[in-house]
C-alpha cells in the first residue's frame, strides 16, 4: 500500500519587531510595506529598514535612540525553514517621508556599533598578544571578549592607536590578521576570515544552495591584478642593520606579488602581514551573487557555502558569505547574498 503524499504547504513569512522591549508588530502590520534587513561581516554595522504606508497620516515613528528587536523567517510552508530567526538589536537613527503615496521609513543600525567604542581614544598597546589586546578593548566597552583560539596567542609588539576609536583599531587589527573584527548581541567578536569554526570554537554549519533555488545569480572574476603571486612585506631587521623582505604566494613563481608600503618592526609582523594581504587578494578574485526565492534568513556572514547546477568553476569553488540581505514584501521573503571565495 502507497503511502499518500504529504499534503504542500504554501510559503507564508513571519517577523517580529520589538520597540524598547514592547511588542510592535501588530501595530506595524497592517501598514507594512517592505522590511529589509543587511548584515556584513563586521566593517559596517548591520541595519534594518521598515517601509510602512502613512496615506491616513496617523503612523507614529518610533524616537530616534530607540532599540529595536527584529525577529524574521517564516509561520509555514513546504520549501523553507519554518520560525523565526533573532538578527539582533538596532538603534534607531534615520527617520523620512515621501509621497505620494505617503510612506515613512524607519532606518535603524546595529546597537553594538554605538556608545563607547566609537569614542577616539589615543594609546599604545606594546609587547602584549590578540587575545588579552581583545580582553582590554572588551573590559572598556562593557562587552563579552570572544577571541578564536587560533588567534588569541598571536604576538603584537605593537599596536598604536592615534585619535582613533576603539572599532577602528579593531579593523586594523582584523586587516593584519585578516580576521573579522564585529561587535554583536554584547559580544566583542574576533575570529579568522574563512574559519571553519566560530571564535567560540563551535563548527559553523554549512550550507549547499542549488541553481534551481534561486531566482537569479550572477557570477564576476576580477579584473587581473598586481598581486595574483601573492603579497610581500619589509621589515627591519635591527641585528643587521637592514630592511628585509618575505613573501606570501600562491605558489606561481612567475606571478607578480603586491608589495605593501609598510615596513614592519619584525619578521613575524611582516609575514601575517604578506600572508593576510594573499588571502584577501584570492578572496578578491572572483564573487558570486545569489537571490533565494524562498529567503533563508538563518544564513548569515561567515557561513561556508557550496553550490550545485552553475557552471564547472562555479561549483567547484569553495565559497563563503560575504554579505546577506533579507528583503520582505508583498511578495514574500528573499535573501541575496554575496560570496566570495573561501580561503
């Protein structure tokens, strides 16, 4: 005897919208029109944007300052992941009007991006390692130091940080180390670019996204660059009383390699130094955007990705999520997303 089918659920998207902990989304629902939602890998702070009609001109925006807590999936349906997935807490900060028809959208951006860690600050940091540099930089911002293992021993002989704020020395110390340096849920978070783990040292869990589930994709190489051999640093040797030079390539000989302008204190800041520049020219070298017709909201910066029904060098390559944007309208829920080759 045949077992019947399950019966097919259509797709239908859910969110949730708190303001300063009080629940908003009923209040907003009947006047939504688009909710979006872009999350990076740290050198921006993540924002969310609500469009809702205001043609009867009594919608009362939330104050700027206030947090906003979004929730966004989906109530049901055959071909997606059901519920709903946190994406954080947003400050307000941008409020606008336009018509006809009337609509006003409100633009809120990650609520770890402000407050203290934008404060400029001048110190230097000498003879310490990544990780007790991230305990520091957490301790005076009140957050949570989460530093990946394969990082924290790292030694930093020094690290100057001139009229900057505290997120700007991170991204520095992120670009050395060719790490993302990020701020969320109350967390500081630093951790290795294409990582296989997360700086807590949990597997991040992959996904494989087919042709057939996409509703469009697009696929660029770049344009050939100095740099495709690989990266090279200076560094003073102090012994010798001279500059020396290591490099860092992708083991074509031949290929040019892009020298970096500073010259280094040590050989060992000199080498991540070539090593990180390597690694991001490979990331650089091609990407890939993706549009989801059914939006997979749980998918977020980081994550690794294969792919399946592209082309040959398209599947074949190891690729992770630079960037995700969660747009909810009328239509339903979609995700893009951008890739760019894993390390």
């Amino acid at each position: 005897m045949k077992r019947a089918a399950s019966a097919f659920v259509e797709a239908r998207p859910a969110w949730r919208v708190t303001l300063d902990g009080a629940d908003l989304t009923a209040r907003f629902a009947p006047r939504l029109i688009s909710l979006r939602l872009r999350e990076g890998t740290g050198e921006e702070a993540d924002e969310v944007e609500i469009v809702v009609d205001d043609s009867d001109g009594k919608f009362a925006p939330p104050k700027a300052g206030s947090e906003l807590t979004v929730e966004l999936g989906w109530e049901r349906g055959t071909e997606v992941r059901v519920g709903l997935v946190p994406k954080g807490i947003f400050v307000v900060d941008e409020l606008s009007w336009s018509g006809p028809p009337d609509q006003i959208t409100v633009t809120a951006r990650s609520a770890d991006f402000k407050g203290p860690i934008r404060t400029r600050k001048t110190r230097t940091f000498k003879d310490t390692t990544v990780g007790a540099l991230i305990e520091q930089l957490a301790a005076d911002n009140d957050l949570e130091p989460r530093c990946h293992p394969d990082l924290a021993g790292k030694p930093v002989a020094a690290a100057e940080q001139h009229n900057k704020p505290d997120m700007e020395l991170l991204r520095d110390l992120g670009r050395h180390f060719d790490a993302t340096a990020t701020v969320k849920a109350g967390a500081l978070i630093f951790a290795p670019r294409g990582s296989s783990t997360s700086a807590t040292g949990r597997p991040i869990p992959a996904v494989t996204v087919r042709r057939d589930q996409c509703s469009r994709a697009s696929w660029r190489r770049a344009q050939r660059e100095k740099g495709e051999g690989g990266a090279e640093a200076q560094w003073h040797d102090q012994d010798e009383g001279k500059r020396k030079t290591v490099q860092h390539g992708t083991g074509n000989a031949n290929a040019p390699r892009r020298r970096l302008k500073r010259v280094y204190a040590s050989e060992a800041d000199a080498k991540t130094a070539a090593q990180s520049e390597a690694a991001r020219i490979k990331r650089a070298s091609a990407s890939l955007e993706l549009e989801l017709a059914f939006g997979d909201t749980a998918i977020a910066p980081s994550t690794p990705v294969t792919v399946e029904g592209f082309r040959g060098h398209i599947d074949g390559q190891k690729w992770r999520v630079a960037s995700a944007e969660h747009s909810m309208d009328a239509r339903g829920l979609s995700t893009r997303l951008t890739l760019e080759i894993a390390g």
